[in-house]
C-alpha cells in the first residue's frame, strides 16, 4: 500500500529461474542475520528544509512508532483500510518489514506538542540489505519483482512504499521535500533503481478504467522493465485508447504523476489490494532516466537544501 506507495519467470531463452526474491535470499542468507533489527542515527541530518518543514531519517524507534501512527490515522481511519485487531489496539500500521527500512519523515517544527503530532509526512525505504534481511521485498506479495533484479546484475535496487502525508499538508511543498530526501538518499546509497507500488482508490477495475487506460497507453514499461503480477492476482490495466488524457491524468495521486514525471514506468498488470481498499501499480524508476533538471532541482545546491 502506497497512498501515493511496492517472481515466477517463464520458460524459454534468456528466462531467469523461476524463483522468487525471497527464495534466493533465505538461500543464501542465515536466519539470525535476517531476524537483526536496523540501528537508528540519532544524529541523523537534515536532508531537507522549506520554512518550517524538515525532511530526514527516522533517530529512533519512537520516531517510527510515531510515523506508523500517522499511517494509521490516513489508511485506516481516513481512508478505507480494515484494521487488524492489533492494529485497532495499538493505533498503528505496523508490519515485519518496518524494522528493516530506513523511514524518511517530514516534521513541521512550527507544530508544538509531542513529536507524533509534529511529524507530518512519511515514506518507507528499502534497501536490497534490509530485503536480504527481511527475506523479501514488500512488493514481492503483489508482484514478480525477482526477475527484473536478474535482468539486471550489479544495480542497486531500492523499494519506495508506505507513502502517506497528513492531510492539511498534501501539497507541493510537502511532496517536494520527500523526492528531495528520497534524491539525497539515492545519491548516498548509489541507488541505481527505485520501485514499488503506487495506489489508486477503489477496488472496481471499471471504475477506475480511465486512469488505468492512461497509465497503460502512455507509460508502459520496456520489456527490460517489465514486471507482472503474481500468478491469479493482475488485472489488466485497460485494452481500449484513453479517451480522456488530460482528466486521466488530473485524476493520479501526486506522487504517481510524480513518477511519470520523472521518467517512471508502470508494469504491465494491476493488483487490488482488499485490505487498503486499493488498485495498486508497479511503478519502476531508473535513476539514469531522470532528467538531469530534476536531478538539479533536487540537489546539493537546490532551495530545499539544508
């Protein structure tokens, strides 16, 4: 689930095994290095600043708690996720991969009171070390992303998801600052590749045909990036011209427009998500496709730097 949020191959020449990431990983991989929980930087820096807004890491596993109750209140009381019994006790969306992602926040330091309330925005990264330790992707329950990392030895992968930003904050200044943590991340972890998943609101196919269309015809991914879902759970993004472009576009969550933007693709299939109330897409970024203005706009030197 991404409010804004991430492998069997087929036989024949040039196929990779059919194995799923996780597969590969608890291989290779003992199970006390994959059950090792992530450190927390209590001096991690400022990534980012727009007046009183900052974007960094998590310092600490309050922090995080914290950023799981802010995707609580927007998934599952805002929006139309069902809750876990645990989840409704505890007021949070928590799940086994948290410990192995870094979590990037957005904190209004203007907003007084606890440090959950000044939180604001957050993101969940995912680096292939946490994967390896996790035992998987996240993206792996939705979609066959172990064949794409084959295609493409020695680049890095990062996954993007658990996306959410309070709701008087969902506006360009917010999502700004968190492509320009996301860059700044990229850039100290030579990230090659970004993925994950991007969610539509609705379950109904049909009723979101317009957007689908729109994504099918228009930001298609090259075989080389193709990445389908898991057996018996994708539905087809849509077999008919877009009729709309313009209210098809308009109609995409910012930062799915944000993806297209800078050169995102979207996988062939669409996956719904009953829990979260969702139609998720893959989308995958190349960093080398990103515009270099983009890259600019975003970096050292930019007006968000800290």
């Amino acid at each position: 689930m991404n409010l804004f949020r991430m492998a069997d191959a087929t036989s024949g020449a040039g196929s990779v095994p059919a194995h799923s990431f996780g597969d590969v990983v608890r291989a290779f991989v003992p199970a006390p290095v994959r059950r090792m929980k992530g450190r927390f930087d209590p001096n991690a820096r400022v990534l980012g600043r727009l007046g009183t807004l900052e974007v960094r890491l998590a310092r600490s596993r309050d922090e995080v708690k914290a950023a799981q109750k802010l995707r609580y209140h927007v998934f599952y009381e805002e929006m139309s996720a069902k809750p876990s019994l645990l989840q409704k006790v505890t007021r949070r969306d928590k799940d086994s991969f948290d410990r192995y992602c870094d979590h990037l926040l957005v904190v209004d330091t203007s907003r007084g009171g606890a440090l959950s309330e000044q939180i604001v925005g957050t993101y969940r990264l995912m680096l292939p070390e946490g994967a390896k330790m996790a035992g998987s992707y996240y993206t792996e329950q939705e979609f066959q992303i172990a064949p794409m990392i084959a295609r493409h030895p020695g680049k890095r992968f990062m996954e993007l998801g658990r996306s959410c930003v309070l709701k008087p904050y969902r506006g360009k200044r917010t999502v700004e600052l968190l492509w320009q943590g996301i860059m700044a991340y990229v850039a100290q972890h030579d990230v090659d590749v970004l993925f994950g998943c991007a969610s539509l609101a609705g379950t109904d196919p049909q009723m979101l045909a317009l957007p689908l269309s729109f994504l099918r015809n228009n930001a298609a991914a090259p075989e080389e990036w193709q990445v389908p879902a898991q057996p018996h759970r994708g539905v087809e993004l849509g077999d008919v011209a877009c009729a709309d472009p313009r209210r098809a576009l308009a109609s995409l969550p910012p930062l799915l427009k944000g993806y297209l933007r800078i050169g995102g693709y979207i996988g062939g299939d669409a996956v719904i998500d009953e829990q979260f109330g969702t139609t998720d897409v893959m989308v995958v970024v190349p960093v080398a496709n990103i515009n270099p203005r983009y890259m600019e706009y975003y970096g050292p030197g930019s007006r968000f730097a800290a």
